[in-house]
C-alpha cells in the first residue's frame, strides 16, 4: 500500500460548503468496501478485487455524516479520522493554495444572489370579483419599476420589518403583516405551545426586552388614524387632544384604569390601531393555538415601551401613526429567486402612492421570503433564551403559524382589494 494517497471529502447537503483535501498517512489494513452496502459512502467503483483482498481507492467520497465528530486535529493540522471502524492519520491541507481557493468559492457564492432580469407576475385573488378593476398586472409593474432597479438587495437580518398596513411611509423597505411586533408575538406563542404553559406578564415583557436589546436594528411599530380615533372617543377628548406620551392618561391608555367592563384602551379590538394585533385579539380560528391574553399582554409590554422612556428597549422601537391598508390598490406578495432567499436578499420597495396615469396607485407588499427569514431569527432567539428549546422544531412551527397568519390576512385583504405574487426573477 502506498504510504500516502489523497481523498477527496466532499462535504454535501448545505449551501456555502466547501470540497476540502485530505492527505491519508499509511495504514495496514485497507478500510472495508462498501459495495455490499448501498447506505455506505460509494466509492465509484474504483476498488480492486485481489481474493479476499482488497487494495483501498485512490479517492473514496465523505459525506459530511460520515465523519461528523469523529475528525481530530491538533494545532498543526494533524489528526486522525475513523472510517467504518479503521483509524486513519490525516493532514490538514492548510496551504496559501488552499486559503486561495477557498477565498474565491466563498466570493463566487456571495455573487449568488444576480441581479434581476424579469418579473413573474401572477393574480392569486378571484377576477370575478369587485375589485378586478382596480389594478392590472401592468400597472402593478409600472408601479414596481423595471427588475434591475431594485438591486441591489439589501440583508433582511439587518431591516426593521415595517407593517403592511401602514400605507403613509415613504420610505422604502420589507413588509409584513404586523410587522416585526406580530412576528414576535407570533414566536412567543409557539414558546408557550412548546413549554405548554402560558407566560406571565412580567415573563412576557422580559422577553420583549431581551428581544429588543439583542439586534442593532430598530422594530417598527405601527398604529393607524382609525385606532388613535377611537381612543381619543373612549377617553372623551378629540384626537387633536390625545397625546400618547401623556403620563395622567396613561393608564387608561394602557387599558389598566377602565371606566366600565374590559377590556379597555389599547387591549381592546377597536383601539388597538393595529390592524393584525386586532385579527389576533378577536381571533376566531384563523390563529390556531394562539392566546388572546398573551396578545393582550404583549401589546400593553409593546405601548408601555414606547410611552415610557426610561423602560429598556424603549429607543428600540419606532413607534409610526398613519392610514392603514385600506388605502391600496393591491396587495402584493413578493418573491425572489432561491439563491437571493438563501442568502437572505430582498429589495426595498415603497407603499407610498404614486400618480400613474391621472390614477393615484398605491400597493401594500408582504415580502414572504423575508417573513420566513425573520421566523429563523427568532427560532434562534428563544433556543439561546433556553436550551431546552429545539430550534429547528420551533422554526417549523413557527413558519406554519406565519402562514396560517398570512393566509388570514390575505382573506381579509381579498374582500377590498385585488392580491398578486410578484416575483422577481
């Protein structure tokens, strides 16, 4: 046997793996064939038959489970690996060469995500409907721009999710339906099905702090004219006179302090101001499993947050007034290619109403990919909050439930408006 051969250790079944070299030392017995054994690593046929005997291949294929935790290197790079029960000295092959090649994949892999070239565009809602007029596929792609305008992407790990329901930013970003703050309350309801108990409200607020205080990003949080309006009527004094930050009102505000049978102020559906914190309020199925009174109980965290500056995580929030999705044209649903979506692109696009035409247009978007991205971010979060937490199970649940929610914003928004899928290819 030679006293050195190279296997190739092809590393499978993750985006941005690598193929890496080992140089195999001297070994006096030949690491069994895996011919009769179809669930072993194939070796190509390349092993040669001599009786009983049988020389080892020139270069065999690992797959990353076939040497996950049995590789042992030391400070220079060399160790040994268990193959099928034989020990086998390695070599790290740490050359400048190498780091070479392993500089340029990992560049190649981040010009994944390519710049767009097309839209697919596609009407999910009924055309039988009363709102078939009020906006086409292709001024729906007049109102969007050409595909290349849109890149580059920006990282959704580091934008604040901004509600789709607020129809007055000019700024350009993601969207999703209740934004950052119904994703997150989303999060705590899976923790609560897991663990199977509820969380108490101090529970409930720490962990709305925690989350704050661990992403350099700011979480937007959004409250229409149409809830601020109806506070200002539940507290008898016009909206012109309703001051949020104002402390002598802040109970009842917050809905501790009510003036007949609760809930009151902002834990109650008409008052909420925020268009999915009131779908989950009044919940009548379309949020299996979630519990009005953790909803309650995060939306009183989430405005004492904001009205008090000196709680913890309160310069986290961006607390935004405005109209709400009933002043779009469509809602539209937004995708991007496989390779932008693993990596975590999205472009930025703007709900803000633009004159086409004679026509004031004016569309509220969901960025999907960006949604399930977010639920990952907060799969992570609560794993590392406890370790008792599955992380993968948590991200699987967590996902059905954004898409139970999406689904029952989407029936909502059907009845007023036109949906479409855009993607951007």
């Amino acid at each position: 046997m030679a006293a050195e051969q190279r296997v190739r250790a092809h590393v499978r079944g993750q985006p941005g793996r690598f193929e890496r070299f080992l140089a195999v030392g001297e070994e006096a017995e030949a690491p069994p064939s895996s011919s009769s054994d179809d669930s072993k690593t194939d070796t190509n046929d390349k092993t040669k038959k001599n009786g009983d005997k049988k020389t080892p291949p020139e270069t065999i294929d690992l797959t990353e489970q076939s040497i996950l935790g049995q590789v042992n290197l030391n400070s220079q790079g060399h160790g040994s690996v268990n193959l099928d029960g034989v020990l086998w000295d390695i070599a790290c092959d740490c050359t400048d060469n190498w780091k070479k090649q392993f500089s340029d994949i990992k560049e190649s892999e981040t010009d994944a995500c390519k710049k767009p070239t097309r839209f697919e565009i596609e009407r999910l809602s009924s055309e039988d409907d009363d709102t078939a007029g009020m906006l086409s596929p292709a001024e729906l792609r007049d109102f969007v721009g050409t595909p290349s305008e849109l890149f580059p992407y920006e990282s959704v790990d580091e934008l604040s999710m901004f509600d789709t329901d607020n129809m007055d930013t000019t700024k350009k970003g993601i969207f999703g339906p209740g934004g950052d703050v119904a994703q997150f309350i989303l999060a705590s309801s899976v923790y609560e099905t897991i663990k199977g108990k509820e969380l108490s409200p101090a529970e409930a607020d720490k962990f709305l702090e925690d989350y704050l205080i661990s992403t350099e990003r700011k979480v937007s949080f959004h409250i229409s004219e149409k809830g601020i309006q109806g506070l200002a009527n539940e507290l008898g004094i016009s909206v012109e006179q309703l001051n949020l930050k104002n402390r002598n009102l802040e109970s009842r505000i917050l809905g501790k302090q009510c003036m007949g049978n609760g809930p009151c102020g902002v834990l109650s559906p008409r008052n909420v101001g925020h268009a999915e914190l009131q779908r989950m309020m009044t919940n009548t199925g379309d949020y299996p499993g979630l519990d009005i009174s953790l909803v309650q109980n995060l939306t009183m965290a989430i405005y004492e947050t904001v009205l008090t500056p000196e709680k913890t995580g309160h310069d986290r929030i961006e607390f935004v007034q405005g109209t709400s999705t009933s002043e779009a044209s469509a809602i539209v649903l937004v995708r991007v290619s496989d390779t932008c979506m693993f990596e975590g692109k999205t472009p930025l696009l703007s709900q803000g109403k633009k004159e086409m035409k004679g026509k004031q247009i004016s569309v509220a978007f969901i960025h999907y990919d960006a949604v399930m991205r977010r639920d990952a971010e907060l799969a992570s979060f609560f794993a590392k909050k406890d370790d008792s937490i599955d992380e993968a199970q948590f991200r699987a649940q967590l996902q059905r439930k954004s898409q139970t929610a999406l689904n029952a914003a989407a029936l909502t928004y059907s009845k007023l408006m036109p949906i479409y899928e855009l993607h951007i290819l």
